[in-house]
C-alpha cells in the first residue's frame, strides 16, 4: 500500500510554487511572531524542516548559524534545494534524524531559536516529542511551536489521515478530489468566492493552499492539544509563554516560548 511522503509534497511546492512572495511571507511571519527584526548572533534549530522555506528564511535573516534535520528523506532532499538557493553556506548544516532519537539528540547543539512548527503532532509520541525539543532551547532561547488545536471534529479526522496514509495513490486522489469539492461548496454556499482564497493563500506564512490540502489528509500519525495543556506541559518544562496564536478550528495554535530554566 501506498502511504503519503512529505517530502516528495515538499520538492512540488519548491519546485513548483516557490516564489519571491512567498519567501517574504515566511519571513515576515518569523519577524512577528518571534518580535526578532534579525536573526543576528542567534543559532537557529528547524525541528521537521520540511521544505526547508523557513530555514531559508532564516538564513535571509541573518542567522549565524542553522541546523536543519527532518525524518523523511525526501524533505533532507528538499530542504538541500533550499540551500542550493543560498548558495551552500557553511553556516547551514542538514541531517537527517527523529525527535525521538536520544542518540540522534546527542549530537546536536542547543539553540537560540527552536523551531517546531506543525512536526511534533506527527511524530506519534507527540508529548516525548516536545519534551525533546524544549531540551534543545538554550537558556533564555525561544521556542516556536505550532500543534494541532483539539475540538470535537480532532477523532473523525484523525481516522480520515489514517485512511488517507494506507491508500493507493488513486484512492488518495479521490479524497483529495472530495475534500476540495467539499470545500469550495461550502465557500460557495457561505457567499465567498473560494477562488480569492486560495489565490491568496501565500499570505499564510508562504505556503500554497493544494499543497497544504496533501499535508492536511497525509498528517498521519495525528494528535492534537488544546492550548492550556500545551501551555501547562511547558510550564513544566520550564518554559514561559511570550507569544500565542490560537486557531478556533482544527489548524495549529501557535505558541512562543522562552527558556528560563
């Protein structure tokens, strides 16, 4: 059976859609959120680096240096484009590893900036996952992370992502095919015009609403928190909230936390 590659959706929406605008974007929503204007002096750590868009965009933003590692071989692929972009600085290193892997971990450097944004509800052991990261952050360091809002739909999607993973890829096309018909009637019976949505779509911190419809169904393994217990978890942990950023829906509350022990 087929199951969902992240990183071949990746290399498609670099390939394919990646543009000046949509770099801009996902620097601009580093900048607001973290309240850096630059990266300056600071050690950057992307957790699930994916396209590699936001270790990019780091780069852009003066990071002194970058570490970007990701379980999908396709994503390492995908994020090395991304360097090539840059044009291979020594400041950039990339690898291939899990969040859960202690011995992977090891290896690793503490960081200024810990980077964990929609990765860690992937992992299967979300809450090991988090954990793992919040060790990453070096005293006084931020930690940005984005998870899956809990509601009362959290369930039925997650057996949704888990059908869509084991699928042929004709099945997965067809899912896909009904979950965009879905949306643009319902867009359409609420007065909007669906269209101006989706072509606006780069404003969410860069990406592009077909691939973020593949990362959505393909999530799988999926879990999902409300706020106060990420925010109750980290305290334990040590970390103080700055900054959040809530979805009412089933996306990603966004949180900033800083280290202070």
């Amino acid at each position: 059976m087929a199951t969902f590659s992240f990183g071949k959706n990746w290399q498609d929406f670099v390939k394919r859609y990646l543009t000046p605008e949509r770099i801009k974007e996902a620097e601009k929503s580093l900048k607001d959120f973290t309240g850096l204007l630059t990266f300056k002096d600071k050690t950057f750590l992307d957790i699930g680096c994916g396209s590699g868009l936001f270790s990019y965009a780091a780069w852009r933003l003066g990071a002194k240096k970058i570490i970007s590692f990701d379980i999908d071989v396709g994503s390492v692929r995908c994020c090395k484009l991304m360097r090539e972009k840059a044009e291979n600085p020594k400041n950039w290193q990339i690898l291939r590893g899990s969040i859960l892997n202690k011995k992977f971990l090891k290896k690793l450097e503490k960081a200024n900036i810990v980077y964990a944004w929609g990765v860690l509800h992937h992992t299967g052991k979300m809450w090991q996952a988090i954990e793992n990261s919040a060790k990453l952050v070096k005293l006084n360091g931020l930690f940005y992370l984005a998870i899956y809002n809990k509601n009362v739909n959290s369930k039925y999607w997650r057996k949704i992502k888990k059908r869509y993973h084991y699928a042929s890829r004709m099945q997965q096309i067809l899912m896909e095919t009904a979950y965009i018909s879905r949306f643009f009637l319902k867009e359409i019976i609420s007065l909007r015009n669906p269209v101006n949505y989706v072509n606006s779509y780069h404003s969410h911190r860069g990406m592009n609403w077909l691939t973020d419809v593949r990362d959505w169904l393909g999530g799988y393994p999926y879990e999902f928190a409300t706020p106060e217990e990420i925010i109750l978890f980290c305290q334990k942990l040590g970390l103080t909230l700055e900054n959040i950023k809530l979805n009412s829906g089933r996306g990603n509350n966004e949180f900033l936390f800083r280290k202070e022990k």
